[in-house]
C-alpha cells in the first residue's frame, strides 16, 4: 500500500497491450497506455517554454517538458507504453464535464491507445519508421464546422461505447465527427489520424502541420502526394473517457478549449522512439489475431510493464488546480465554454486575461498540502486504514487524496491502483 499524507507513485490496473503486425499492408501494433502521465497546460511543439493556453492530456515519456529537444527526450526514464523503446510523447486537450451550475471537472481517462498501422496505396511504397526528431499535430483547435470533404477534418472522430452492442445497428450510435448528443454507457473514444506522408526535409513547419500530408486516397492510407514523397506509419489515437460517470446533457462535455462540439479536437505528436527498433517492428513483426505483442522480437525485447505501471512526470508542470478530483469555476486559462455557434455561454473569458500560473514539480501538484510517507505492508487481515474506502477502476493520486480530505482524514492510502 502507498501511503500518503501526500504524493507516491501510483500502480494503476494494467491493460493489455495487444499488436496486430506483419509485412502486410493491412498490419498494425497498438501501445496502450493504462494511465494518463500528467495533466498540464504544456504543449512543448505549439508554445515551447512557455504555459500553453488549455489543459492537454499526456502519454508517452516521463521527460515530457516545456520545451522539445530530441536528446532530453531520450533521456527519459520510462514511459506509460509498455515498449520502452518508444519514448515519445503524445497528448491531446482534456475532456470536462460541466454541471448544471457552471463549474467544471476532468472527465477520468479509461485508457489511452496509440496505433501505429501500415497503410500505403496502390503503389506499394516502403513504409518507414519517424526520422528522428519528428513533430507534428492533427485537427484544429479554432474549428467550429465540419466539411466531409477534408481528411483534416475527418480525420477526428468519436465512438459512443457500448459493449452490450444494444445499438449496433442504430445511426444515431454509429461513429462521428462530432460529441454525442446523448448518454454513452461505457464512455466515448475520441479518435485522431495523423497525416503519414512527410516533405521528407522538415521535422517541423510553422504550423506544425505543412511539412505532413495525408495520402491521396484516404485519412488512414494510401499513395503518398508528390509534394510528400516519403510513407511513413500511419499514427493514430484513441483518448477513452468515461464520459458515463455524468449525467448527459447538452454542452455538458467540453473541451479544455472550450469546445462543446467536439469539432476542435486535435493531438500532438513528439518523437522519442528508438528508430532501428520502430523500422523494425514495421518490417518484421508477424500476424497475431491474438493481439499480443510479445510474439513481436522488435517489440517484446523492450516491453517492461512494471515501468509503465509505476511512470510518473519528473520535469516542472503548471502550478494549479487542474480540476481532477476537483470542481473549478472555469476552466483552467480562464477559456470561456462555447456553444455550437462560437459564443460563450460562460462567465469566463479571455479579455483582459493575465497569465499568472508558474511552475513547480510534478511531486508538487497535489491537494490539500498533503505528504508521501512512502509504502507499507499490512499484516494479513489487518487493515491499517479503516474508515472510508473508495474503489475507481480509473482511480488517481488526486482523487484519491481529494475523497479523503473530504472525509475530514488525514491520512490516505492507495492499493492495487484502482
């Protein structure tokens, strides 16, 4: 057991990875992450060394910082993947949940998984592993509309989840491109593609998007444009948010931006990746219907799942209330909650707003002032903690130390991770 009169490391319940991999052009692994690595107002690609204007959600390597630099990237200590090979990072805005009375809290992370696909076209190109060094983002966050028309905007989508498959068959249940406009029962995936042609020069451009291009045919695959020569695996995210844990109502789900149609959801991507190893678990990783991605020699040799359990942030994050395990009076930046048509329909806004959030260590973001005192065994049928308990499959650090406090204890414990 952790104990806390503040912060320890949190083991969160392991899900499984699983890899679908071969030459083929049809060939995927997917890295999952069992746990979110922080929530910051960080984004190191968009505002480096700066505080980022919303609240990201981030996976991937500890050594997420202000500021992207290929070798400190590399020099992390672990990651939420359980390859630790791969020692990128990748973050998209936080979902919140909004009550009737306007404030606001984080919506729980189920889980993160990040895919990588082989999808060329009909020319067959090589498909190659990032260049070192590789930035990039998809979607945008100022859209307010949806052309079907565009891979840059088809390309984020969402999944109501509902693993009873009662609505299988039911339009109003099958994937979009927009928030759901009714209750979810296992939560709702917000889903990004990546573009996956390179210039084949840039590791980043100005708007960190001109030096990647979607391929000719499709979101998720196809020939490479001339301008983009260069094939790369195609990326793709899935963020799982358990939306069920909250009534549904209309504009009640919003993101950190603001966003309460879903339409400005967007991600980023940092490389950190061992490339011989990602070039070869392109090349050489077998079919597995199974999904398990220790078959995989290129992969299995850097899997490390006590790692990836045990991950937590080393580099200095915003000093602030996040709203995790928390209620907030808006949201963090003071972004205003929009409707459909762009207008505020909160107090908030970003007139005359001044930034004055600084840094502090990750140990520090907790509630209340609490203090780690380190881990502990209890003797069999002892229980050292007796007088509130709380179970939370997506449980963390903050919520459970907020609980307590709420309680009136001072003094909390965490086990098992959930």
């Amino acid at each position: 057991m952790s104990f806390f009169t503040t912060y320890s490391s949190l083991l969160l319940p392991l899900l499984a990875a699983t890899v679908l991999l071969s030459s083929s052009t049809d060939a995927f692994f997917i890295l999952s992450h069992p746990k979110t690595l922080v929530h910051t107002r960080l984004d190191p690609i968009v505002n480096p060394g700066q505080i980022s204007g919303h609240m990201h959600n981030v996976v991937g390597a500890n050594s997420f910082n202000r500021s992207y630099d290929l070798t400190l990237q590399r020099e992390a200590t672990c990651t939420t993947s359980p390859v630790q090979a791969d020692l990128s990072t990748y973050w998209a805005p936080q979902l919140y949940y909004q009550a009737e009375n306007g404030s606001l809290t984080i919506v729980p992370t189920a889980f993160v998984q990040t895919y990588y696909l082989n999808r060329n076209g009909p020319k067959k190109q090589k498909i190659k592993a990032f260049p070192p060094g590789l930035r990039m983002l998809a979607g945008d966050p100022k859209r307010t509309t949806f052309n079907a028309s565009l891979f840059t905007n088809t390309a984020i989508s969402f999944v109501c989840l509902d693993y009873a498959g009662g609505h299988d068959n039911d339009p109003a249940w099958a994937q979009r491109n927009s928030f759901f406009e009714h209750d979810c029962p296992d939560g709702q995936r917000l889903q990004i593609n990546f573009p996956s042609c390179w210039n084949g020069v840039d590791l980043d451009s100005t708007d960190h998007k001109s030096h990647m291009s979607y391929p000719i045919q499709n979101v998720d695959g196809g020939d490479c444009p001339d301008s983009h020569p260069i094939q790369l695996v195609s990326l793709f995210y899935e963020f799982v948010y358990q939306t069920n844990l909250y009534p549904y109502r209309e504009g009640a789900f919003v993101l950190a931006t603001g966003d309460t149609t879903g339409y400005g959801n967007h991600a980023d991507f940092a490389d950190g990746w061992d490339t011989t190893v990602l070039q070869n678990a392109i090349d050489t990783c077998p079919d597995d219907t199974s999904g398990n991605i220790e078959i995989c020699p290129a992969l299995a040799a850097s899997i490390d799942r006590s790692k990836q359990q045990a991950c937590q942030p080393v580099n200095e994050v915003v000093d602030e209330d996040t709203g995790l395990g928390t209620w907030l009076s808006s949201l963090p930046g003071n972004n205003p909650v929009k409707d459909s048509s762009g207008q505020a329909i909160n107090s908030a806004s970003k007139t005359d707003y001044t930034e004055t959030a600084t840094f502090i260590s990750p140990a520090g973001v907790l509630p209340g002032g609490w203090k780690a005192e380190g881990c502990f065994t209890e003797g069999i049928g002892a229980r050292a903690l007796q007088g509130f308990s709380l179970v939370n499959e997506a449980m963390t650090i903050e919520i459970c130390l907020n609980a307590c406090k709420a309680e009136g204890f001072a003094f909390a414990g965490l086990e098992f991770g959930k």
